[in-house]
C-alpha cells in the first residue's frame, strides 16, 4: 500500500512542478526532453540494469516501442487538448481513461473483482466522475476561452486513450521481473530521441529555467514511475487495486490541494465526490487485509 502512497505524491507533485512553473514561462517540451535525461542517469546508477547486448536482444521490444513513443506523444495530445478543448475537460479525458486499465484488469489479466473490491473499484470511478464534473456555466465559461471545435474532440479521445494505454504498458512492464530496469531504460532512452530530435529540428530556443525545471520533474516522474512499477509487483494478483488506487488518489489530493493553495473553486458535487473516494479507499484497503 505504501508503493500506491508514493506513486500518488509523487504524481501529485508533477503536477504542482507544472502548476507553480507555467506562469513563469515554462516551455514543457524542453523541461519533457531533460526529464528523460534524468530518467535515464536515474534507472541506470540506482536500478543498475544489465545492459549487455544478450538482455537487450530479448526485451519485449513491442513494450518498448509502444512506451518511448507513448509517453511524449501522449504529453503533446494533453498540451493540444488543453489548448483546443480547454484544462476542465482536458483533466477530465486524462482521469476517465482510468475505464480502460479497469477493463483490461478483467479481460486482458484474468482479475475477479467481487466483494469489497469490486465495491471499491465502482465507487473510484464514481468519485473520479463526481470530482472532474463542472456545472454548466462553468464548462462554457471555459469553451468559450478555448478554439473548441478545430479537433478537440481528437485530442481529447487521443489523450483518454493514451494515458488508458500507458497504465496497461506499465502493468506488463511490471510482470517482466527483475528486467524492468533494463526495459525502463530503454524505453526511456527510445523516449528521449524522439522528443529530442523533434526539438533540435524545431530549431528550439532553449529557455534557462524550462532546463532547471526539467532536472526536478525528471526526479519526480522516475520515482512516480518506479513506485508505480512496484505497486503492480506488490499486487500483481489485484491489477484494478493499483489502477483505481492511484487514479482516485491522484485526483483527490490534487483537488485538496488546488483548493487550499490554489484557492480553486470546489462545488457540492465535487465535495461529495471527495468523500465517495474515501470511501472507495477503504474499500480498496480493506480488500486486501
């Protein structure tokens, strides 16, 4: 339970990294290409991989494939979402694709959710679903400041389906065992030369505190990654735990958060959603005793 913890503050704090940088000019694509620096100097000196050519030959290579062009393309459908269709119903897309682990934990990973389990895992999306709902003066109110209609509705599907298919890489990652190292750090590696070379072939005027940004959020997103990895290890019989676990923990303590310090408007609906995750939580916890 304490990997699950981890994996949320350190998901959390991401998006606080981001929050607290924007208004001062971040360029995120730049802070995006130093992260994976740091994820790679990360993997290799603190999980030491075996990188001879043998372990390499024999990775899972479709894993590997699908995760170094995934995790920035999938960075670049949230920031053009967010751009066309607005942050509400960007955030949105990105915490209803918890749906599709959910789905894959039945029929992709065999799980049987009955019981308190089951009970847990509904009522996370419940909470998910009542947290990210805006009244309706409020989601107009933000359409109208967005260019809605020039392929938002693609984005937001690409962005669903991206994070969806994230979470379900991560969950196969995690059953390779004592080789996940070497595949994170491929993966990581595959991850940077493509968000790199889109930089250097943009010509990218490189920003000083985009750079500096990028070094803490690389620390941050290994440690989430890594935690997360573990969670799924340490309950590698229980997939929907881990997947609900984490996204009802993430939205909750990001929504307690903008509210006391960022001073963001929550609504009744969003209050009772708060609850409903807690419950959730127990649920989900007492599953497992």
């Amino acid at each position: 339970m304490w990997m699950l913890v981890l994996c949320v503050l350190c998901s959390v704090a991401v998006s606080v990294l981001f929050k607290w940088a924007r208004p001062k000019g971040l360029q995120a694509a730049q802070a995006i290409a130093v992260n994976y620096g740091v994820t790679i100097l990360a993997t290799y000196v603190l999980l030491q991989p075996d990188v001879s050519m043998e372990k390499i030959y024999v990775l899972p290579w479709h894993w590997v494939i699908l995760l170094g062009v995934l995790l920035p393309t999938v960075f670049v459908f949230m920031a053009q979402a967010v751009y066309r269709a607005g942050m509400v119903r960007a955030d949105a897309a990105q915490r209803l694709s918890l749906v599709i682990p959910l789905l894959a934990a039945v029929w992709i990973f065999g799980e049987h959710i009955s019981g308190l389990k089951g009970m847990g895992v509904a009522l996370a999306v419940l909470a998910v679903l009542l947290i990210v709902v805006k009244p309706k003066s409020e989601l107009l109110q933000n359409v109208q400041q967005t260019n809605v209609g020039t392929g938002a509705g693609w984005m937001l599907f690409l962005v669903w389906m991206g994070y969806g298919i994230i979470d379900i890489i991560f969950k196969q990652v995690a059953k390779t065992g004592a080789q996940f190292s070497l595949l994170l750090l491929v993966g990581f590696v595959a991850a940077a030369i493509l968000i790199w070379g889109f930089l250097l072939l943009s010509k990218t005027r490189w920003h000083g505190f985009s750079l500096r940004c990028g070094l803490l959020l690389g620390l941050l997103n290994f440690a989430n990654i890594y935690f997360y990895i573990k969670a799924h290890q340490a309950l590698s019989d229980t997939p929907s735990v881990v997947f609900a676990g984490v996204n009802v923990g993430v939205l909750s303590l990001a929504t307690v958060i903008g509210v006391l310090v960022y001073k963001e408007r929550l609504h009744k609906i969003n209050v009772l959603g708060l609850l409903v995750a807690m419950v959730a939580v127990a649920c989900l916890y007492a599953s497992m005793i």
